[in-house]
C-alpha cells in the first residue's frame, strides 16, 4: 500500500536485455532512449545536420502539420497508406482495433468514437479484456494481433501530460504512477524501493514506478512509450497509426478520414453501446458521405446531401466527458472545457519550476521536433489555421 516500503534484488530500472523498458531503466534523467530507427538527439533525423526522418516514422504519424521545408510525407514521396500485411496482400480492411498511449492522452474517448463512425470492434478497451494488450502498457515486443487488427497509438505533448498527472495526485491523477525512492542496496548489491504517497507534481520528476518497472522519472517512461510506438519491430507501420491526441481534439475530421484512408471502413448502420442494441442519441454516429463509394453510402442511418456536407461536418464528436465515476472528478471535463485549456499556452508551464521546464526541454529533440512539441510550436501546431493562442 501507499507509504509502505519493500526491497528489489536487482538495480533500479533493469528490465530484461533489449526492451524497451530495459533501456529506459539505463538511462539517466535528460537522456534518450534507445529506439525506432535507432535515432537519439541532435544531429539525429529530421535534425539539423542530421538525415531525413525514418520511413517507418513517416508512414505511421497521422495529421501532424508539417513545416515548409521539413521532409514531411509527400515530400520523401510516402503515401499515407503505404505498406503491406504479411504476404504482400493490400492491408485492410481491419474490423478490430487496439487502442494505445499514456494516461490522459485520449485513449478512452478514441475508444467511444472509433466504432460510432467505424464497422469495428475495440480489443482492449478494459484491462481485463486482455491484460497484454492493456492500453497504457509499455511494449517490448510485438503484441500478438490477427492482420484484422489495426493499433492506434495515441501521444500526448509532454508539458501538458506533466500537467494533467499532476492535476491531483492525492486524487488519483497519477493513476498507476507510483512515486518511489530508490536507496542502494550496500549488502546486497541491488536495491530497496521505497513507495511514497501520491501529493505533488514534483514527484513525476523523480524515480516513479509504472507497470512492474522503475523509471528515472516520468519523462523517461514518457519517451519510451512513444519510442515503442516508432518501432516497426513492436508496432508495423501497415497496421499502425500514430495520432497526436491534440489532433484528435482540435481537428476530429481530419484524423478519422485519415484513418478511414488507412483500411477502417465507414459504419453503414446505426452504431448503439447500449444493451438492447438500439441506438442513442448520446451514442448515434451522425450520417457521413462514403465518397470512395459510387452509391454515396451513408453511415450512421439517414441522408447527408452536398448542401448539408458544406454547412456541417458530419464529423461530430461527442461533447461529453468519456470517463466514468471511477475516474478522479478533476478529468471529467467536457470538449470544450478540454479545447479551452489546450489551447493556452500559459496552462503548458503553470506550477512548474526553472529545473523542471529545463528538464522538459531537454527530453528526447528528435521527439519533441518530428511530434512538433518543441519550442515555439505548442499549442500552435494544433491549433486550427490562423487560430489565435490564448
């Protein structure tokens, strides 16, 4: 429990050889992990000096406004749905999808809209549905998936992820985040862990326990999350996409259609998670215009002309929280509340002290820049064109 105290034979943050979690435990606060392509910091790909980014980046990150003159999809001449199963068969179509990312990084409100506007099924929406494939874990390997599977990978700024942990640890912000003091083992030559009571932000920038293994700090376990994401060892770039959940909040139709190019197919019938299977309106995906389809199919049951295309996106997402009572009451924010506050830039820094701000600027470049997270472009490179920054 909270506050009490146990010992580990082995040294803080070993894992097992060539894991992910295994080099995020061997590295020290400000470092960068080894991964995708094998690119680290400056001079990397997609640096200055360094080469373009890696193919298998490229293919897989859905939405992320580039800049003119980076070497952006179109520019390495990639299409958004290059790659092929095994086999060399086409992908797609996929009728199941796996959810993945951080905590408060939108994976449950992926969840709820992917299959109201997608004839698929969501394989991990709960632990219990399939504890290897559980939405928050760090893989190591490949998740063992059917080629009708397709992953979504969500990520998240790492100033505003700092942020919502933060939020309220005593609350339960920090979820499985576990604070820990890690005091060398003089005998034994490993390690006691100590776990500490969830109460200030400050601790997500010192050692923290996460899913069997400790980190240096949260940071580290940040950057090795989305690492695995970049690996085409664990996640092939054929059935994976890579969204940025400030895309998914600040542009929702451009991240489905993207994702709808990827091998989902538009819902044809009206989508219920109710259990007498009949539809709601809470839960009803309004209808949406197949243009790849000769009949101009429809989803979500009714029509949609062109004149009611150009008024209104049938894109609409649903406006309420997607976590329940179980969830601390400080999540439970609705779209616009969520909208409001990501696009202040003021809310990224709040609270946060001189040594903290540094170590966030120092965290992974070659991640910060190809996510567009650096300096200068968050909140702005989410933002709708032309959209003013609070």
């Amino acid at each position: 429990s909270s506050g009490s105290s146990g010992s580990s034979s082995s040294s803080s943050g070993s894992a097992g050889a060539g894991s992910s979690r295994a080099h995020a435990g061997r590295c020290g606060a400000g470092g960068t992990v080894g991964g995708a392509g094998g690119v680290g910091g400056g001079g990397g790909a997609g640096e200055p000096g360094g080469s373009r980014w890696p193919e298998e980046w490229l293919t897989r990150l859905v939405h992320c406004p580039w800049r003119p003159g980076d070497p952006g999809p179109d520019e390495a001449g990639l299409a958004a749905t290059s790659g092929l199963a095994p086999g060399g068969r086409q992908r797609g179509p996929f009728r199941h999808v796996c959810v993945f990312g951080p905590h408060h990084s939108c994976t449950g409100a992926v969840m709820r809209e992917l299959p109201r506007f997608f004839q698929v099924s969501v394989k991990n929406k709960h632990y219990g549905d399939n504890p290897p494939l559980w939405k928050h874990t760090v893989l190591e390997h490949a998740p063992r998936l059917s080629d009708d599977v397709f992953c979504v990978c969500l990520v998240k700024d790492p100033f505003f992820w700092v942020q919502s942990l933060g939020r309220d640890p005593a609350g339960g912000t920090f979820y499985e985040l576990q604070p820990v003091e890690v005091v060398p083992d003089d005998l034994g030559g490993g390690a006691n862990i100590f776990v500490q009571e969830p109460s200030s932000a400050s601790q997500l920038f010192g050692s923290v326990l996460f899913d069997g293994q400790v980190y240096p700090d949260a940071l580290v376990l940040w950057e090795a999350a989305v690492r695995a994401y970049l690996d085409e060892d664990i996640f092939p770039s054929w059935r994976t996409a890579v969204v940025r959940c400030e895309d998914f909040l600040f542009d929702f139709e451009g991240v489905m259609t993207e994702l709808q190019a990827r091998g989902l197919e538009l819902r044809h019938e009206p989508f219920s998670s109710s259990a007498g299977g009949a539809a709601t309106a809470a839960t009803e995906a309004p209808a949406v215009v197949d243009a790849a389809s000769s009949g101009g199919a429809v989803v979500g049951g009714g029509t949609v002309d062109d004149t009611q295309v150009g008024e209104q996106s049938p894109w609409q997402p649903l406006d309420s929280t997607a976590k329940d009572a179980s969830h601390p009451p400080c999540t439970r924010r609705g779209r616009q509340e969520l909208l409001d506050y990501y696009r202040d830039e003021a809310n990224r820094h709040r609270g946060l002290s001189t040594t903290q701000l540094l170590r966030l600027r120092s965290l992974a470049p070659d991640l910060l820049r190809f996510l567009r997270y650096g300096p200068g472009e968050a909140p702005r490179s989410w933002l709708p064109a032309g959209g003013p920054v609070a």
